[in-house]
C-alpha cells in the first residue's frame, strides 16, 4: 500500500502526492540521466546526483557512503542510485567499489 500526502502550495492550491520508493526514485534518476559518476577507484567512489530538488555529491570511502542531501536515513535515493551504476559495473569489468 502506498502512501499519499496531501501538499498545500502557496498559490499552486492542494495536491496529492504518493510516495515513491527509495528504489523506485534511484531508478528514475538512472533512466533520466542524472547521476554522474566522476571516480571509482577501489573503495573509493565519487558522484553527483541531480535529485528533484538539487544536485547533491555523493562519496563512498573506506568509512561507507555518504550524501549532501538533508535525507537523514541510513541510504537515500542518491546513494542507492550511485550504487546501482557501481554493481552494474561488475558484469563488465569484474570489480566494484566496494571490493
């Protein structure tokens, strides 16, 4: 069951909004052409994500991922969207940025 949220915008009136998964969302932003990755090297990535409401750095080292959004979540959409280049990478050169 999905969720919906009714949003009231200052001039644009009510509108309903239904929430999109956090896969669902990364799938998006892959299809749409909005995620670059500048630098994989070992376990060191380096990313920019354009997100729905800004482009946001998203950096995997050593410590683990991280992202500049205000998401506060163990992963947000940016990341999961980096992370499905990176694992999509194995089938073609056999190595990950968390190998």
């Amino acid at each position: 069951m999905r969720q919906v949220r009714i949003l009231e915008t200052p001039g644009l009136g009510v509108r309903r909004m239904t929430a999109e998964s956090v896969t669902a969302k990364a799938a998006r932003y892959l299809t749409a052409g909005r995620v670059l990755v500048i630098r994989v090297d070992g376990d060191l990535v380096d990313a920019r994500v354009r997100g729905d409401s800004g482009t946001y750095i998203v950096r995997r080292d050593p410590g683990g991922w991280w992202c500049s959004c205000p998401v506060r979540r163990p992963e947000c959409s940016h990341i999961t969207a980096v992370r499905l280049v990176t694992v999509a990478t194995v089938a073609t050169t056999g190595r990950t940025a968390t190998e």
